[in-house]
C-alpha cells in the first residue's frame, strides 16, 4: 500500500515537473532545455520575495510565475526564434541560457541547505495505514487540476486551439491566419509559468538547490523521450511508469538510484521504440 500511494505521489509530481516542457515543445517544436534553471529560479523568488520583500504567499507565487513566463517568452524571441529548425543549436542555445541562470544564482549564494519554502499546509493524515503529509496531498489535487485545466484550456478558448492547431501541421495553420511565432512564443511562456508552478508546489518537500535544477531537467527530458516528443498525453503515461518505477527501485535497493531510473528509460526508450509511447515521429526502419 506504501508503494502504491507514495508511487502515485511521485508520479504525479513528475507530471508536474515534464507538463512545462512537453507543452512547450509540443507547439513550438523548440527542446527548452532551460526548463530546469527555470524551475530553480521561481522557487528562488519565491523565497526571496516572501522573505526579502515580506510580501504574501500567493502574491510571491504569482510573481514568480509572471517572472517566469517573460523569461520564457523573452527566451524564445531573443534566441530560439533565430536557430528554430536547426535541433542541435536549439538545444545548444537553451541549454546554455539555463546552464547561465543556474550558475548564476550558485554565484549569488544559492548553495547548501539554506533556502527553503514553507509547505501550504502542516499535518499528516493517514491513508490505508500509510501516513501522507498534506503538502503531498495538495501536490496530487494541484496536479490532477493542472492536467485537467490544460486539456480544457487546449480545447476550448481560442488562444488553446491555436496551439493544438499549430502542434498539429503549422503550415496548415498558417494558411488559416495564425501567427506561428506569436503561438510558439506563447507556448514556451506557458511551459515556463507550468516549470514555476511545480516549483512551487514540489520545493517545500525539500531544499532549494542547483543540482536539483539539472535533476528535473533530466526528468523532464525522461518523461518526454518516453511518453513521445510532442504528446502531452504521453507524458502522463510516462509519468506514472517512472514514477512507480523509482519508487520501486527507492524502496528495494537504493535511493540514490532514482535518478539513474531516468536515464535508463531513454537509454531503453530510443533503443527499443525511438519514436516513445505515443510518439508521432518516423520509427528507423521507416526513416531507413
């Protein structure tokens, strides 16, 4: 029963970690591989204006969030709008922006144990004999909501139809007058604020640290690889499979191999089935 209910937990948590950047390159077809520093860098200012600047929880998060989506949005007009199309230097380009900010943010003292996020709630209730915090509680009703909302926000406003639409054939797309780059731009912004968000809900189980940036990065990727570059539902599937996974292999063997779990999975994933799960890319022996 512990590996179910703490399974579940992870899994969704891992969701919340990869939506951001399954979304992201979902529509625009841009690997933000800045999604960890991103992550890192809401969760710091959070804290800093919670603590700093003694402003309410909910306003520092949503400042965070704000911060967040113009980075990602400044992001992609500055950078990514200019190597769009060649996949290795989309990866260069982003990859070293979040290398910077993470390192960045090491430089202005971000190191140790120091920095941490209150939880939304203190207490314990138990679930089928198993005791479960309720800020894990709340990471599970923020990330069944999270889910729940994208999938109405994709199928029922317009700014979500053009996304979808995008995603789907851009060249189509833009025939019927929607502006790609505005989408896209909108899109990275969006994976941005989800990349916050899980910050936010995720940081007050633990410390706010750098190596954690590269950690959900590696996740993040992990997730996508195995769900399909380009599905959001894949990444919801994947999700559940290596998180269940790590919890396996946490409670059996070792918890610092929860990580080695990820890269595993891609390693096996562009083995086995280079496409993922639910990937609509060409398998080799088609592409051969």
């Amino acid at each position: 029963m512990e590996l179910l209910i703490y399974g579940l937990i992870n899994s969704i948590s891992l969701v919340l970690m990869s939506i951001g950047f399954a979304l992201a390159y979902g529509v625009s077809r841009v690997p933000n591989f800045a999604h960890g520093a991103l992550y890192i860098l809401s969760g710091y200012l959070t804290w800093i204006f919670l603590n700093r600047l003694q402003m309410p929880y909910v306003l520092a998060i949503i400042m965070s969030l704000l911060v967040a989506a113009c980075i990602g949005a400044m992001l992609y007009r500055s950078i990514l709008i200019r190597v769009r199309g060649m996949p290795i230097s989309e990866i260069i380009a982003s990859f070293g922006v979040g290398v910077a900010i993470l390192e960045l943010l090491r430089w202005f003292g971000l190191r140790g144990t120091t920095y941490m996020l209150p939880p939304f709630a203190k207490g314990m209730v138990y679930i089928g004999g198993v005791p479960v915090d309720l800020q894990r509680l709340i990471i599970v009703g923020a990330g069944i909501a999270v889910v729940a909302l994208l999938w109405f926000f994709t199928h029922y406003t317009k700014i979500g139809l053009a996304l979808r639409a995008i995603a789907q054939n851009e060249r189509a797309a833009m025939v019927l007058g929607i502006n790609a780059d505005l989408v896209a731009t909108i899109s990275v912004a969006l994976g941005s604020a989800l990349a916050g968000l899980a910050a936010v809900l995720l940081l007050p189980l633990g410390n706010i640290t750098v190596q954690t940036g590269y950690e959900v990065l590696i996740f993040a990727i992990a997730v996508s690889v195995c769900g399909g570059l380009g599905s959001w539902g894949g990444a919801v599937v994947a999700s559940f499979l290596i998180g269940l996974a790590q919890i396996t292999t946490v409670t059996y063997i070792a918890s610092h191999y929860h990580l080695v779990v990820a890269m595993l999975t891609i390693i096996l994933i562009l083995i086995l089935k280079p496409s993922g799960l639910f990937g609509r890319q060409k398998e080799l022996e088609e592409r051969v």
